[in-house]
C-alpha cells in the first residue's frame, strides 16, 4: 500500500502551537507543503511550540529537515517547546540534522550613509595595512630563499629560470617592441606639430630620445610585462594552489619557494633589462622614421644630433629602474598566486589584483626615480 503524502495539521492547546505532522515526509513528498511550512515557521516566530511526529509514516533527511527548522525558528522557542511521538531512529535522524541547520536570515543592516562610507573606509585601510605587511613579509621570504640558494648553489633550478626566461621575457618581445616603436613614433608626430610652430623641429630629435630612453622604453616595457607576465605568475601558481600541488610539493620535501617563485623572480629581474633596451632601441627607431618622413629630419642628421646632445645618463636612468620594476611585479604576481584560496572565483580576483598591484606600485616607484633623479641632478 502506498504511503500517504506529507501533511500537517495546526492545534493551539493552552497557549502553546502544535504542529501535527503525518504521512510520508520523504523528499518526493514534501515539495507541495514546504511553502505552507514556511508560512506556518514565520507566523510562529516567538512562540512556543509542539511537533507531533505520531502520525509520520517515513522520515528520510530532506523531511527531518523541514521540522528542525520549522521548530528552531530563528531560534526563538522556550523550555515549554519540544518534539514528541518520534521513534528511536527519527529522533536520532533529528539530532544529526539540528546541527547542520542554516543560520537565521538577518535582515540587512540600514545606518546612516556617512557612517556606513567610513566604516568601508575604515576597513579598506585597515585590509591594505595588512595586506601590506604580508606583502613585506613575503618579500623577506623571498630574499631569504635567495640568500639560501646563493650558499647552496645546487639547489638553483636553472631549467625553471630558462623556462620563465623564454616565456616571461623573449615571448613578450614582439608586443613590447611594437607598442615601443609607436610610442616613439607618436611622440615624434607630437614634436613635429608643436615644435614646428617655434621653427625648432630638430628639437624633435631630444624629445624622442630623451623620454623614450628615460621614462617610456623601460615604463611601457614594466606595464607590458605586469600584465601580460605578472598576471600570468598569479595564475599558473593559483591553479597549482587549486588543485593542492603546492600542498604536494610540501609533502614531498620541496619548499615552493625554490622550486616556483624564486625562478620567475630572477627570470624576471634578467630580462625586464634586456626588453627595455630593445623597447628604447625600438622607440628611437620610430621616432628616426616619423622625424624623416614629416619633418625632413634626415636619419643621418637624427643620428648624428641623438649622438651630440643626448648623453648617456638618460639611459641608464631609464635601465636602472628596469630590475626594480621587475622585482616589484614577479614577486606580487607569485604572493597573490600563493593567496589563492581553492576557487576559481578566487583565482579571478586575485590575477586582477595582481595587475593592479603591480601596476601601482610600477607608477609609484617611477615617481620615486623621478625625484631623486632630480635631487641628484642624473
């Protein structure tokens, strides 16, 4: 014979709710009265309560469940509520379920705006002087590896560095160049339209050296290299943090550190000079062609004027800052791939906030260079 479907019936005895429950409290069988059930759970909020359970034919959890939370209502029953009428093994499957209950819903908090504005300013600052600190703290982690591997020297895994050589550095040498060589060429176009109003177009020639070998060859290369490479960093060890190979490498005696950050650092810090020349180079060539073809500037005369005033101070002003921006974005694209948390939503969020880190800080060190170039006169 077929079981009856799950029903309830309301009683008010002295004051005090009884829910009377019979039938087959199964998952096939409850769907029609859980909206029924939720109505009865907030209409009794505040009030006590008995469940009878003599009536119910099958139980299974789905079931047991529904009259848990009908019964802990945002927990606001007394000593006087309480279940009756289960058997032994309903009142053991109503144990294991209370503990597994989810929590009440809290109706949103509405305050005042102000307030509500400082507080999120408030926590914003404080996350970032936290974040901060694990940042430094990473940073000595990663310099303390460094100085291990400088006195073991056979624990430097060259085959890694090579590979993050390659992929990090040579394969983003096209894009790089590229963007470099427009760069130049704009600023160029840029000179031949205002310098030519002053009669002074051969100026042309310092305008594009100058900001092409001290800011923007090495600059436009770091911005590249954060998202194209840093971001790439996040991602590869966010994905090893997901799937627990990280955890793996530590169960097998291998200290992460060694074997992934350290070689994409250092990959990084040898070849961010390398394509900031090629980005310089590249640049002046782009201005060379676009001072040629609008200006008349021979590429004779730009050569022999780039060899007359520029000196070679503007280069390494601009090569000099190449492996402080290499460090900066290899070591926040690793320290945000290590803060991965298991989800790919994670992961998303922290390979976004790899490229604004990185980016940031790029800014702010360019910035520092800038003053104290100009503090020392370089």
């Amino acid at each position: 014979m077929a079981d009856s479907a799950a029903q309830f019936d309301t009683d008010i005895q002295k004051g005090i709710l009884r829910l009377i429950a019979h039938g087959d409290w199964r998952a096939r069988s409850v769907g029609p009265i859980d909206s029924r059930l939720r109505d009865f759970s907030d209409d009794s909020v505040g009030r006590d309560l008995v469940i009878d359970m003599t009536g119910i034919e099958r139980l299974d959890t789905t079931g047991a469940m529904l009259l848990q939370r009908t019964f802990f209502a945002c927990d606001s029953r007394t000593s006087a509520s309480k279940i009756v009428g289960a058997t032994d093994p309903q009142r053991a499957l109503m144990e294991q379920i209370q503990h597994h209950l989810a929590p009440c819903h809290i109706a949103p908090y509405h305050g005042n705006a102000f307030v509500v504005v400082l507080e999120r300013l408030g926590q914003a600052v404080a996350n970032t002087y936290y974040s901060a600190l694990e940042l430094m703290s990473f940073i000595g982690a990663v310099l303390a590896t460094f100085w291990k591997v400088v006195r073991q020297p056979s624990h430097f895994r060259w085959t890694s560095t090579v590979h993050h050589m390659e992929e990090a550095g040579l394969d983003a040498i096209p894009i790089v160049g590229l963007m470099s060589f427009l760069i130049g060429a704009v600023v160029a176009f840029m000179g031949a339209k205002i310098l030519s109003l002053f009669n002074a177009d051969i100026f042309t020639v310092e305008l594009v050296g100058i900001s092409v070998l001290r800011e923007f060859g090495v600059l436009l290369s770091a911005i590249l290299i954060a998202g194209r490479s840093g971001s790439a960093f996040t991602a590869q060890i966010g994905s090893m943090k997901i799937r627990e190979e990280i955890d793996a490498m530590r169960v097998l005696g291998l200290d992460p550190m060694e074997v992934l950050v350290l070689p994409r650092v250092i990959a990084l810090v040898v070849m961010l000079p390398i394509i900031a020349f090629i980005a310089a180079f590249l640049g002046v060539v782009g201005g060379a062609l676009v001072a040629a073809s609008a200006m008349d500037i021979s590429i004779a005369l730009f050569v022999a004027r780039f060899e007359e005033t520029i000196i070679l101070n503007h280069f390494w002003a601009g090569m000099i800052k190449a492996p402080f921006f290499a460090f900066v974005i290899a070591v926040i694209g690793c320290f945000q791939g290590m803060e991965v948390e298991g989800s790919a939503e994670s992961l998303g969020q922290r390979t976004t906030l790899s490229v604004v880190q990185a980016l940031f800080l790029v800014i702010v060190i360019d910035a520092f260079f800038a003053m104290f170039y100009l503090e020392i006169d370089f």
